[in-house]
C-alpha cells in the first residue's frame, strides 16, 4: 500500500474563500505507524456527516480548543470545535492544541482509538526524531558551558569592584576605623547571584594582585569549593550561610592590614629568618583579634588564625608556633590549601604566575608534609588535574580551554577548542567531552599567558560554544 503525497489540502474555507493549507502526505488509518504525526483528520466514518447531539458532544469533550472544519448549510466553515453544532458535517479536524498532542503523535494506542471512533483519514509530517539521550547531554553541556562563559564575564566585573572593596577595608583597618558593610555588600551580590564559581575561575584567567584581588580569589575559591564538597560529601555546614562562609574566607588574611606598608608590598621576597618576615608571619593573629572584635564566628576567627598552620607544624612556613595540628578546622585545613593554590597561581613582584596545573602538581607534592591529604582529595576531586580554565592541549593537536571537571574521572574533563591544529584560531569553539570522546586525550597543560598574552580573560569571554 503506498502513500499518496499532496502538496497540501484545503481544509478550511470562510465563506467560500481558502484559508488554510494543512500540508502532510495523506494516509488511512490503515497506514499509520509511529514514525508519523498527524497534523489533520480528514475522512470520517458517517456518523459525522452529519454530527448528533451525542457526537457533538463527544467530540467537543475530546478535541476541546481544536479546530473543525465544517459543512453547514452548504458552506464550508473553519471553526473552533466548541462552535459546531448538531446537523454540521464534519470535513477535518485541525491545529491541535499543545493539550491535545497525544492526538496527534502516532502510537499503536491512538491507532486503535481512531480506528474504534471512525476516523479513516489523515494528513500526516514524518515525526521529528527526538534528540538521543548523547544528544541531549551534549545539549545540556554546550549549554552549561556558555552559561559559564557568561558568568566569568559577570564575574570579572564584580572582581574588579570587590578588589577596590577589599583594598578599602584593609584601608579603614589601619586607621582602626572597621567598617565592613561594603565587602558585606559584595558578599550579598555574589551570593544572590551564584558567581563563585564563575569567579573561581578568574584566578587562573587573570592573575591577581598579592593581597586585595589574592583575598577575593581565595574567598570565590574557597566557596565554590566547599560548597561543592558539602553536597557531595554531606559534611556538615559550620557556617550560618553561603554569605558567612564567603566573607570568611575573604577575611582569612585581613590581619596583614596590621602589617607595615613597606613590608606588605615589598618587591622582594625576604629571607625566612629575616625580622621582616617574622612581622608579615605575625598577621594570622593580627587577623584573629580584628575579628574577634568584630564579634566574627569562631569558625571565621580561626581560619584567619591557623590558615598557615601546616600538618608538620616544625617547618619554618608553619605558624603561629604554638598551634597544634589537631586544633585546626577541616574548612580551615581546606583555605590552607586554597591560599596556597591563589598565591603560586596569582601575580606577586617577586614571581612569575603559575599555571594552575602545575600548582595543582606542585600542591600534591606538599600533601602529608604541609597539607592534610584527606582534606586535600576533596580539593583535588573539585578541582581534576587541570582546573576550569586550564589552557590545555589535546592529542590531535588542537589547544583549549577546561569547561567542565566531571566528579567521576577529574583527569577527562570537558574541553573547548579555541586553536586547531594549524595554530588557527577557531570562530566557533567546539565542546568535546573527554568523558565520552574517548579517543581524544590531554598531552600537555600550558601556561595561558604564553598562548594568549594578557588577552587570556578576553578568549574566555569571547567563546561561543558549539
Ligand atoms: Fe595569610
Ligand atoms: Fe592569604
């Protein structure tokens, strides 16, 4: 039995004047099958020409808010199906209403309903192939992935702000003026706005400034870190919100505004044993006793406290002295590592920023000496082996950027591709998953500032996905 194709029927006329073509290819109902969608009914058994009391009303309970067109009186006449009345013919039913879709799309039940209630003929379009599960997640990815293009952009505004904030807390600190509603203001906008994450990201993108951009870098960090970890993990929240949590870690270092000028922005590194570096060790308890003042939780106290306590508290990097390991907090061992991460991965006068997979590398090398190892593997399960933003190369010899570290394989994160393999740079950025593109894998992370000079932060910005 073959199809016969129209280019379309006249279903519906006003007053003798066409208005309407439903196109379709017309079939019976012996030829529905479930690649089809049916657009219009066509031929009626003859309990419709013409409609009782009782079939007007089945029909207007049935096809409510669909279209019919309609003989009456000798007119044709398209019509919503709450206007037909007993004695019409009816000629088509059409333009369904989105309630009424399960009408429409082909099953082996609709089948045999229309078959039992005597509709014989239809114009029907070959349903759209609905998107494979593959497809859809790499819908979902392309589209998590822009999404977070657009936040860094949002992100890297309000970075810029929360810096000059932060620089003005620290300003007021010296003069023993404390005044903390602007940077809570900050806070307040970057929660009600989800931008930690985003904003973690700028750390590598953008490199910041050693204490005022260092300080906002570490909070975005530390709280899209942990608020991660507490949904995987389940620990428990020390902190009253997402807001106290985020203005902690902010303040972890505000004691250096207690530290002389000249010490604090010196271009040089100092010597460990030099008195210097014993004035800069002293701003955990410098911190510690700003906060305490500001009436802070005991949690926000300690991780400006201890956040340089290390595990083998002997070493010269490890201080105040006389703190012992095991009196320092998980959230306070995690901003430990994250400081660390900011510091070697941000700009400071005395050295060169680093890559953040060659932190992540170097941090690893650390663990059990200077960092707590459990701790530290909740980090680097957020964080993989080349965190968001990494600039990375694969191994057909295009380069990109890390979109997306998944929490089951870290090291197969997603990738867009901004350079091919000519060293051409891309118009549309395509997002591979090496979750599922198995073949495709990572042969080296690079430092972005090689590849894109300053201009790092403005190729993330400027990706669209694909
Ligand atoms: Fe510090
Ligand atoms: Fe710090």
């Amino acid at each position: 039995m073959s199809h016969e194709k129209t280019k379309g029927q006249q279903v519906a006329t006003t007053k003798g004047q066409q208005v309407k073509k439903i196109k379709g290819l017309r079939v019976t109902v012996l030829q529905l099958d479930k690649t089809m969608q049916i657009e219009a009914y066509t031929g009626f058994s003859k309990k419709y020409k013409p409609v009782s009391e009782i079939v007007v009303k089945w029909l207007q309970l049935n096809f409510k808010g669909t279209r019919a067109t309609i003989q009456r009186s000798g007119q044709r006449q398209s019509i919503v199906i709450e206007k037909m009345e007993p004695g019409d013919d009816l000629l088509a039913l059409h333009s369904f209403p989105l309630s009424k879709k399960h009408l429409t799309i082909v099953t082996e039940g609709l089948i045999k309903d229309l078959k039992r209630n005597g509709f014989l003929q239809f114009l029907v379009h070959p349903r759209r192939r609905a998107l494979s599960q593959k497809q859809q997640q790499k819908q979902a990815a392309v589209h998590e992935a822009n999404q977070l293009v657009k936040k860094v952009k949002e992100g890297a505004v309000v970075r810029e702000g929360a810096t000059s904030t932060m620089e003005q807390v620290f300003e007021d600190t010296r003069r023993n003026k404390v005044a903390l509603a602007e940077i809570e203001g900050t806070v307040e906008h970057i929660a009600l706005h989800s931008l930690s994450d985003a904003m973690s990201v700028l750390a590598g993108l953008k490199k910041s400034d050693q204490t005022y951009g260092h300080c906002i870098d570490v909070g975005a960090i530390f709280q899209s870190a942990y608020s991660r970890i507490l949904q995987r993990t389940k620990r428990p929240n020390v902190f009253r919100d997402e807001k106290q949590s985020l203005l902690s870690a902010f303040l972890h270092d505000v004691g250096k505004a207690k530290i002389p000028r000249e010490i604090l922005d010196s271009r040089t590194p100092f010597a460990n044993d030099s008195k210097e570096m014993q004035i800069m060790r002293s701003h955990p308890v410098h911190g510690a006793k700003l906060l305490s003042k500001m009436d802070m939780s005991v949690h926000t106290i300690k991780m400006a406290h201890y956040h340089h306590v290390k595990v083998d508290t002997t070493i010269i990097s490890s201080y105040p002295k006389e703190v012992s390991y095991a009196d320092v907090p998980w959230e306070t061992r995690l901003i430990s590592i994250i400081d660390s991460y900011q510091a070697l991965v941000g700009r400071r006068s005395y050295k060169k920023p680093w890559p953040p997979p060659a932190t992540i590398r170097y941090l690893e090398a650390m663990i059990g000496m200077e960092y707590d190892e459990a701790v530290w593997l909740e980090f680097y399960q957020i964080m993989g082996p080349y965190p968001v933003g990494s600039v990375v190369k694969l191994n057909d010899g295009s380069l990109g950027f890390v979109m997306h570290v998944p929490d089951t394989e870290p090291d197969r994160p997603r990738v867009t591709v901004v350079r091919n393999a000519k060293g051409e740079d891309l118009t549309l950025h395509p997002l591979i998953d090496l979750q599922t593109e198995r073949d495709v894998s990572i042969i080296a992370d690079l430092d972005n500032e090689a590849v894109f000079g300053k201009k790092s932060l403005d190729v993330f910005t400027n990706l669209r996905i694909s």
